[in-house]
C-alpha cells in the first residue's frame, strides 16, 4: 500500500503513525517514478520483538521522510513559482491599464487645446470681421459733410473727401457685399458696400475698381485704386455712408466711422 498526501498545508504524520500504518508492505517511489515495495518479514516467534534491521521498518521510514520532503520542496518551489509568475502578470496588467490611462489623458488634453485654439481663432475672425479700418490709411479729410458749395447737385457735400493722390489704396472699411462696382456718374468709377449691419459705404472718383458686384470682402481689403473721375476738381477718395444703396439716403460718415471706433 502506498503512502498519499492530501493537497494543501498539512501536517504530516509522525513517524510512529508512519511506522505503524504498513507493517505487511511498504510501497515508496524511485527517481524513476517506479513504484517499490518493502515487502514485512517472516513473522516472529511468539514472544520474540524483531530487531528494525529484520524488519525493514526503519529503511522505509526514513525512505518515505526523504521523498515526503522532496515533494515538498518540489510543491513550494512550484507555488513560488506560479505565485512570481501571478504577480508578474499582474504588474505588467496594472502597467498596460496605466499607460492605457495616460493615453486617454493626453488625448483628451490635446482635443482640448485643440478646441481652445479653435475658439481663439474664431473670437479672433469674429473681432477682425466687426473691426473699421479708415478707407485711405494715413489720410485726412480735405472736405467734411454736408459742406455747401455749387459743386454739388444737391447744394452740399453727401460724404467726406480724403486726401489721396491718383493710384492709392483704397480700402473696405469693414466686411461686406458689393453691390455696385462701375461708373457711377458723377461719382465717377464707384464701389457700394452693403455692410454686416445693413448700412452702406460708398468709394467714389476711383482710377480703377479691384472687386466685382456679389463679392464679399473684409475689413481692409483693398476695393480700388483713388483717381479723379467723374465730377471732381483734383484727385480724392469720396467716401459716404448711407441706410440705403440710393442716392440722397446718406448720414454722417464721421460719426458712422467714430461709432465703429476710428478716430479722424
């Protein structure tokens, strides 16, 4: 009959209850995993006590303490074993999980920069778009509004003239739609805007015209060239502001350009 050991932490049996649990047989394993038996004996006389070395007893306890304690060593260095491996896995899980969290958290700070220059960009267009620009950079006004004078059909001045000589930039003061951009009779070559606010600009006496009817432009794009067409006495740029793409619906044009926030 051979030995078992129950699975898990025990205790293994004395080496008396050893002793005493096979005296017929006792059945150990070899390092080849053979199975051998020490067989009991021939029985004693009556009232002799065999000696161990008859008997064989002590042989196979000691036999079985030697391979008992080789399964164990065998079984701890496997548990070890299994419990390094266990906690390598582990560590390297826990490593994946936070490099998985790390790359969510920087993609998350990046879509938020992203949206952030997003939003920056689009305050920046929405400033530049509401932004007035003067329409000849670095001039003045030769001649204010509603100056009188037989100059004008109407008997006074519809805009303000700025002092610009044949072939100067002229600019949108804002963003809008052209709506005309040819002669314009006494205005000679003309362009008219349709700001975003629902007013009008008018650009009269221009050399030449860089935009067509239906474009849109922004503060500051250049519409013309300033020149001395139609009814003038000398080069200028006729700048007005109207409510309206007609003729005699004009307003101030000093005041409509402070309230966009120039100064002249």
């Amino acid at each position: 009959m051979a030995f078992t050991r129950a699975t898990g932490k025990h205790r293994r049996p004395s080496r008396m209850a050893r002793s005493g649990a096979n005296i017929a047989g006792i059945a150990t394993l070899t390092a080849a995993g053979a199975v051998t038996s020490v067989a009991s004996p021939a029985l004693a006389a009556p009232g002799e006590t065999p000696a161990p070395e008859e008997t064989g007893l002590r042989q196979a306890i000691v036999a079985g303490d030697t391979l008992a304690d080789t399964i164990d060593a065998q079984a701890k260095a496997q548990q070890e074993a299994a419990d390094a491996a266990a906690a390598k896995a582990k560590a390297e899980a826990e490593a994946k999980k936070r490099a998985a969290e790390a790359r969510r958290e920087a993609a998350a700070k990046a879509e938020k920069a992203r949206e952030a220059k997003e939003r920056a960009a689009r305050e920046a267009e929405r400033k530049r778009l509401n932004t007035f620009v003067l329409p000849v950079e670095g001039s003045s006004v030769s001649t204010g509004y509603q100056a009188s004078g037989g100059a004008w059909s109407s008997g006074s001045h519809t805009g303000i003239d700025f002092h610009a000589s044949v072939g100067t930039s002229v600019h949108a003061v804002g963003a809008g739609e052209v709506v005309e951009a040819g002669w314009g009779g006494a205005y000679g070559n003309n362009v008219v805007i349709k700001m975003k606010d629902g007013t009008y600009t008018q650009y009269g006496h221009l050399s030449s015209i860089g935009v067509s009817v239906g474009e849109t432009v922004t503060p500051g794009k250049q519409i013309g060239l300033s020149g001395n067409t139609g009814n003038t006495t000398g080069p200028h740029l006729h700048f007005e502001a109207r409510t309206s793409p007609d003729y005699g619906s004009d307003m101030d044009p000093v005041a409509y350009l402070r309230s966009h926030g120039l100064s002249l």
